[in-house]
C-alpha cells in the first residue's frame, strides 16, 4: 500500500511526461504569430522558410487567438471561463500579451515568449543569449550593447520577431516559431532538443536550448534534457553524401505513441545519421524499447511525417491515402525488373523497427496502415476489428492531395478522439463524419462552453475547426503548432 502511494504521489508530482499522442492534453508550449511574421517579403520566404505573405491580424484575431482560448477552456478553464465577452471586445488584445497586466498567463498552455523574458531577467543568461544570438546573426558589438540594455520583455520579443522596440529590423524574422512542435519532443520524462536543417531556424533553436536549460519549469528534468551530437566525420565525406550525413531533427518528425514505442520520421528535415544517434540514446537510457523508422519521400509536399498521418484516437488514425500501403504492386514489379518502368522507390513509405536489445536485428513493415495497426494492437491493447482509418480528403482525387497540402493529416489530439484541425478540408471532414465524428465550429465551441451547453470534460470523437484561411497559408497544422509536456497516462 505504502509503495501504491508513493507512486500516486510521484505521478501527482510529474510536470513534463508525455507517453501518448492521444491521452488527455494537460500541459503545452506555444507560441503566438509575432510581428515577425508580418515582415515576411516575397523575395525572402523561401530563406526564411515561410510558404506565403500572411495577413498577420486576420491570422492573429480570426483564427490563432481562437485557438488559444480553446486550449485553455480544456487545459485551465479558470483563466477564461466566464470572460470571453471582456476578452473579445477588447481591441487591443491584451488577453494574449505577455506583457500586458491582462496577460492570461497560464501554467498549463505556456507561451514561449513568456519564458523567454522571465530568463532573461537572469543579467549573466541575457548576457550570453544576446552574445550567441549576435555571433549566429553576425552583427556587431554595438548591436550587442543595445540589445543587452533592452528590458527583458522587449528583448524577448526583439530576439523572436528580429525587430527593436522602435521598429528597426536588426535579424530576419523567424516565423516558423509558431510551430512549436518543432522545437523538441517529450519523451516519457525526457525532452529530446531539435537540431534544424535550415540555417533560418538556427536562432529558434538557440532560443528554446536557453529556455530549456534555464526555466525553473523545467529544472527538475533538467538531466533528462537529451542533444544529438555532431557527424564528426562530416567534413571528411563527399559532398553528395554528407547531405544524409548531417545530424538534423526536428520534432515534426517525431512521435510518441507509447510508453514504450517511438517513431521517428525520415524526411527532408530529419536525417538517418540523427535518427540512429538518437537510437542509441534512448536504447542506452532505456528511456523506450522500441523505436520505428518511418522514411517519408523527399518532397515538400511532406515536410514531416505529421503531415501525412497523425493519431486520433488509440484506434483511429487520420492519414494520406497515396501513402498508406506499398506503392508497387506485383505488375509494376515485373516491368521494372524487365526494365520499363523506372523504379518508385523514391515515392515510397520505407519503415525499419528497432528492438533494444535487439539492434543489429531490425524488422521491415510493408505499410504506414500496417504499422499504425500494430501500434492500436500491441502497444494499446485495441482489437483487430476495432482499428479505423481515417483519409485526407476521404481519399478521393484530387482531394486527398489537396486537402493534404493544407493540413489534414496534421491534428492535435486534446484528449482521445477530441481534435482540432483546419476548418476548410470538407472532403476530410467529411470522412470523419462517416467515421462517426462530430464537427463544431471553433467559435460556435466556446460561446456553447460559455452558456454551459457543452463541456469540455464530457465531450468526445469530435473534430474541432480551426478557422484557417491564414494558418494554412503558412504550411503547418495544431499538431505543428503545438509541443505537449504533459499528457495523462493510459
């Protein structure tokens, strides 16, 4: 009994442990469009890695606003319950400033530019993120002297949007921080860190190692905190191979999907060098026992493996049709090996699984669908009969494509079979209200939690709409902008 308790205490304690990608959301970091975003200009996009010119107060009132006030009426209802009206007749928002004295401030949905500017309170910290933050932008020490003497709130928010108090431009812009999933991934109660491609998303990364390394939230996993190391052999390889070789990962690619299973995507983001070094780590740690290789095609249509499947349910899983099973069938296999057809091995799904224990012994799966289902099977304990898929644009041409584009596979799951997603994928809503799914409105949501016509404790298999005429446009979806720390256990 004494043993029962200490346990119930232990798992009362926990503030960052995520086992799931569907059990009840209880705590996450976010990060809202900063004015950065509406300094994007057309020439730079591709450098900064932003798909399109967004119009930042339609995105910012219209549609990521309702996203925030959704997550807390389900993760800290008593920071909104009760004042939606006050909170949407204010023009200027303050609701969601962190330095407003209105400022929500949650300990349950946690804005990133919150925890930034209380460790920059820190002299000796604000000292050496300025200095670092300056060497990876290459700017001088004057910049360095002005950005320093910045009161902490301003220089958080300098450092996110690249711009001073007074409007000078000093860095790029990093818009792609909203998407905060990318920034890491807990893992039971560790927090593996990213390591970006992209030379624009370097002062992302700065920023959240800081965070992590600094924040009192995070204090006590502080050792659990886990860096891919560097290719130390880089330098030595051809240039045609050290692409693959590079150490890169970003959290887009990364899921855990039980206490013991994680997958980790291969894409144009994530290499297999990175990949295996993570192995290692967590096989060394025993933090999992197995983990899954997913290697997706190198397209941009599928930056991560969020954006061709996410999990709905622990037997529901929403995903792109064209990808879901093998792509060469028995004739297409004959012609190439006659030699007329090219190969397609490049647009398939490869996925490898390692075992601890067992990592010189790896095991092939021949589809995402069969993969998923051993998932819902063995790690969940579902039944056979009980394992659904559901299709980006109920895999129907052109519109799983389409609708794919625009994010219907990427979901956040806020506790098992309640999701939001995008409101303009209709083909993909569609499916789940074949799959017995009810769709509400984002905006029709809260005003019916405001009434006490609906709760959110009592709500089930429902698809949220996120208004999302400018959130698509940046190419990510609520999986993406999202980084759970805590979920509960199954």
């Amino acid at each position: 009994m004494r043993k029962i308790k200490i346990f119930i205490k232990n798992l009362m304690s926990k503030s960052i442990f995520v086992s799931s990608e569907v059990s009840t959301l209880q705590r996450l970091l976010i990060h809202s469009p900063d004015s950065g975003l509406g300094k994007v200009v057309p020439s730079k996009a591709q450098d900064w890695l932003f798909e399109d010119i967004i119009h930042l107060d339609t995105m910012r009132r219209k549609e990521y606003d309702f996203y925030v006030k959704t997550l807390l009426y389900f993760l800290d209802p008593e920071k909104i319950k009760g004042k939606l009206s006050e909170i949407d007749s204010d023009e200027n928002r303050k609701f969601f400033k962190p330095d407003s004295p209105e400022y929500f401030n949650s300990d349950k949905v946690i804005e990133l530019q919150k925890l930034l500017s209380d460790i920059l309170e820190n002299d000796l910290t604000r000292m050496k993120l300025v200095a670092a933050a300056c060497a990876i932008e290459k700017e001088w020490y004057t910049t360095h002297d002005e950005l320093f003497n910045l009161p902490p709130t301003e220089l958080a928010k300098t450092l996110i949007s690249g711009s001073t108090p007074t409007g000078e431009m000093l860095f790029p812009p990093i818009p792609n921080f909203i998407f905060t999933r990318d920034i890491g991934i807990t893992i039971n109660d560790h927090i593996l860190l990213n390591r970006p491609k992209k030379q624009a998303r370097t002062r992302e990364a700065l920023l959240v190692q800081y965070i992590f390394y600094n924040h009192d939230i995070f204090k006590e996993i502080r050792q659990n905190l886990i860096e891919i190391p560097d290719n130390e052999t880089l330098f030595l390889l051809p240039e045609e191979q050290a692409e693959e070789a590079q150490s890169t990962l970003e959290g887009g690619d990364v899921m855990m999907v039980a206490k013991n299973h994680l997958l980790i995507g291969i894409s144009e983001r994530t290499t297999i060098y990175a990949a295996k070094q993570v192995i290692k780590i967590l096989f060394k740690k025993k933090i999992v026992d197995k983990v899954t290789l997913v290697k997706i095609p190198n397209k941009r249509d599928y930056m991560h493996i969020d954006t061709v499947f996410t999990q709905v349910k622990r037997n529901v899983w929403v995903l792109l049709g064209s990808l879901a099973k093998p792509q060469v069938n028995s004739e297409d296999e004959a012609l190439i090996n006659a030699g007329l057809l090219k190969s397609k091995k490049s647009e398939e799904v490869h996925i490898v699984q390692f075992r601890r224990g067992q990592e010189h012994e790896p095991r092939t799966i021949d589809s995402l669908e069969e993969l998923l289902t051993e998932i819902s099977l063995y790690d969940l304990d579902c039944q056979p009969l009980d394992v659904k898929f559901i299709y980006s644009g109920n895999n129907e041409f052109p519109y799983g494509a389409r609708e794919q584009w625009t994010d219907s596979c990427n979901l956040l799951a806020i506790k098992e079979g309640v999701v939001i997603g995008y409101d303009r994928n209709d083909k993909t809503l569609e499916a789940f209200k074949n799959a017995g799914f009810e769709s509400v409105k984002m905006e029709d949501l809260l005003q019916d939690f405001e009434s006490g016509k609906r709760h959110p404790e009592t709500m089930k298999d429902t698809f949220i709409m996120l208004p999302s005429a400018e959130l698509s446009r940046a190419r990510g979806g609520s999986h993406c902008m999202s980084m759970p720390i805590l979920r509960s256990e199954f």
